[in-house]
C-alpha cells in the first residue's frame, strides 16, 4: 500500500511578486491579506495541512551594512505581523491549519501564552505556533537590547520558556467551565490554578485568563537544525521545519530527530517531518526547467537571494565575488542550519560559486522540475526513501504569484491525490489531530 504524506505550505506575509508578468492585479494591496486569504483557500481546497507563516521583526542592513538591498528587493521588508492574519485566514477557512511564528526572544511568556490560546479558540482548533529564537541583532535591537545571546544560549532561553507556557496553557483543566446555571457558577476555582513558575530566565505566577482552547495546547512547530536545535525540538515540537540536501540528508535528519525523540519519552510518530521543497511543474520538462532558467538566470535574482541569506546569517555576502567560491571557514551565531544548507548547494561534489549557491537555492532541498506527473512519481520514491513525513512547499525565489500557487494545489496536487500520496478530503477537526491522521 502506498504511503501518504503531508504538505503544508511556508510563506511571509510580505508583498506578493510585483515586478514579473504574473504579478497579480490587486498586488498593491497586499497588505490588506486578501491575496493571502485567496491562497489559503486554493490550499484548503487540495487539502495541504496547514499554512505557516513566517516572521522577522527589523530591517535588514546585512548586506552591504545597509538597508537597501532588503527595502530594494522587499527581501524580509516590508513583513506584516503574521498573528492578524493568522486569525483572518482562520476566519475565512474551515479546514485549513494555520501557523504562525513568534518568537520567545520578544514576547513575554504570559502574553504569548495567552495570544496563542486566543487564536486557537478562534480557529476552532486549528492553530499552531513555529518557536523561533530569532537570530539577528538588529531584530534585539527594536526591543531595547544591544544583541542577542550566543547560539545555544538562546535554546536554553527556549526550553525555559516552553516549560512556562505549557504550564499557564495547562493552569485550567479541560473541564473547567461548567456554566452551572442552577449555581450561578461559570467555571470552577477549583480546577483553574497558579502556576507560580520561578526559573533561571523567567517568573510567571499564573493562571491564563482564558479559557481552555480546543487543542488546550496549539500545535507546536519548530525548525532545529543544529544538534541544540534538533534536542529542543525533538522534546517540543508536533511538526518540524527540515531542510536537508537530497534523499540521504534528509533520512538522516529524519532518523535523527525520531532516535532524540524516543530518548526524551517521546512517540517518534508523534513527531512530523515537513521537508522544505520548491517544486516547479508545468505542461511540459522543458517549460518547467525554462520557468526556472527565467527566474534564475538574472542579476537582481541572484542579489535578492544573497540579500536574503545575509539576513538570516548575519553575513555580509555582498564583500564575496559572485563568481569565485566561498571561504569554507564562514561561521555565523545567527541561524546556522540555514547557513550549512545554503553552503551545501545542491549537494553535488566540488566547490560552488556563490552566483551558484544562489541558484540551487531556487530549488531547495530536492530538485522537483517538470510535469505534475514526473514531479508527482518523484516525490512519492523520494518520501518513500525518506521514510517520512511531508513537504513544505517553498515557491523559488519566495515571493509569491497565483500562478505558481495554481500550479501547485491544481496542477501538482491532483496527481499526488490520484497516486494516493496526499489526502483527499479532511477528517480530522484540530491541526494536531489532522498532522496524526497518518
């Protein structure tokens, strides 16, 4: 019998593609969320799990120690809180789950425990929350800090902080409310409590002042690709945000977290691998691989990218020459799993340019170029070699058109479904209950 597999899909809120041919129509008014919201559906329709939005709080001056590049490219800037548009696509959708990013570097522990439990009543069951530490200083700066701590530092900060949340989501039993009308009684005090956590980095005395969500606990995301990333979310997370180079790299991270997992008490299977993918299909090979060529073979593409990487490392790629390869001996306290994959290329043998660098990042992870059939038969062998669990769909070059999203949940998609490799309708209610169906 054939293996299904998740998809959910990893995107900003930031302004869709607006200089191309497929720039949509109502592109300018993209902050509004409707463009957003029509994707949402698209994805609700061919049934992908849930939707993640990503965030990051500052702009960008990595590149050339200067904000131009980011505010030139919209690379990261302008980027629209993900929370208000969390609950608008919640709103607007009945299956789909919704994920948003906050990050335990800014947010007090009650306030994002309680923001959480909010938006997971509103949706009905169908939030999550991706855990990020944040790994830029600029981002630390907007909140009154000179900087963030070193690497694993900010994972212990992480742990602490998982601990203080998951107590206040658990201060009120499920079964709290009772809305006794002969007593006049709206919840029993006896079944809300303090929590009265004192821990090296934080205090929170507790209880929530909401009641219990649908899932008591969002579902958790996170995207651990160091070894202290990996333990965190081995202990932490429903679903996993991996990256990995070819088939091998990505079983062996998979084999990983699942080996952490069960050593921390945990099911393996509780666990969901969502591997980050940017299929490119279309009608025939040779269109698919000249979308990619068009996309690619220009300057401000290979900019944009390196823009884009120096924001999530902290390096300044711009002092390299596009042409020669990269010092092997580049080290970063910003995000480091980006950075290794980033480097790795395409996982061929040899050094790589780094205009080159920038283009195998177009395709992440795993090249799926061509037909929704070929592409389709191609992602089947490689989860079935992976062993599990999904993909995370990433568009090339980020920034999104109708187009490509059509491409996806219209023209991939069906063929997933008839090779019974993707679900074809929803049974479940919650998005934790949905990512354990399988």
């Amino acid at each position: 019998m054939t293996k299904m597999f998740h998809l959910g899909w990893f995107m900003n809120f930031i302004p869709p593609e607006w200089d191309s041919p497929w720039a949509s129509p109502d592109v300018a008014t993209w902050s509004n969320g409707k463009f957003y919201v029509d994707m949402a559906r698209s994805m609700e329709r061919a049934c992908f799990d849930f939707i993640m939005i990503e965030d990051t709080v500052m702009v960008a001056d990595a590149y050339g120690n200067s904000m131009e590049g980011a505010l030139k490219n919209s690379v990261f800037a302008p980027k629209h809180d993900p929370i208000p548009l969390a609950v608008l696509i919640a709103a607007k959708t009945s299956k789909l789950g919704v994920v948003a990013t906050m990050s335990t570097s800014f947010y007090p522990p009650y306030l994002l425990a309680r923001l959480a439990s909010t938006v997971d009543s509103i949706a009905e069951g169908r939030f999550g929350w991706n855990i990020v530490s944040s790994a830029e200083d600029r981002a630390a700066q907007n909140f009154g800090l000179d900087g963030l701590p070193e690497h694993d530092e900010r994972y212990n900060v992480a742990d602490e902080y998982f601990d203080v949340v998951t107590q206040l989501w658990d201060s009120w039993d499920a079964d709290a409310v009772v809305m006794d009308r002969e007593t006049h009684t709206f919840a029993d005090f006896s079944k809300v409590r303090p929590i009265d956590f004192v821990g090296k980095y934080f205090k929170s005395r507790g209880p929530l002042n909401t009641v219990p969500s649908p899932q008591h606990r969002p579902t958790i995301l996170q995207a651990g690709a160091s070894p202290r990333g990996r333990a965190f979310a081995a202990r932490a997370a429903d679903s996993i945000v991996a990256v990995g180079t070819g088939v091998e790299g990505m079983r062996e991270y998979r084999n990983d977290i699942r080996a952490r997992a069960a050593a921390a008490g945990r099911d393996p299977d509780d666990i969901k691998l969502m591997f980050c993918v940017s299929p490119v299909v279309a009608a025939t090979e040779a269109e698919a691989r000249a979308e990619i060529e068009r996309l690619t073979s220009v300057d401000s593409y290979i900019e944009k990218q390196l823009v884009g990487i120096s924001s999530n490392t902290e390096i300044d790629f711009k002092q390299f020459d596009w042409d020669e390869p990269l010092p092997a001996d580049l080290t970063t306290n910003g995000e480091r799993g980006s950075l290794e994959h980033f480097m790795r290329g395409d996982g061929s043998p040899g050094p790589k340019t780094l205009r080159q660098l920038a283009i195998d990042w177009a395709t992440t992870g795993i090249e799926f170029v061509g037909t929704p059939e070929t592409v389709a038969r191609e992602m089947g062998e490689a989860m079935e070699e992976i062993g599990g669990d999904g993909f995370l769909i990433m568009k090339p070059g980020w920034d999104l058109n109708r187009q490509y999203i059509s491409s996806i949940t219209d023209g991939l998609v069906p063929e997933l479904q008839r090779r019974g490799l993707t679900r074809t309708q929803y049974t479940e209610t919650t998005l934790r209950r949905t990512l354990r169906e399988f």
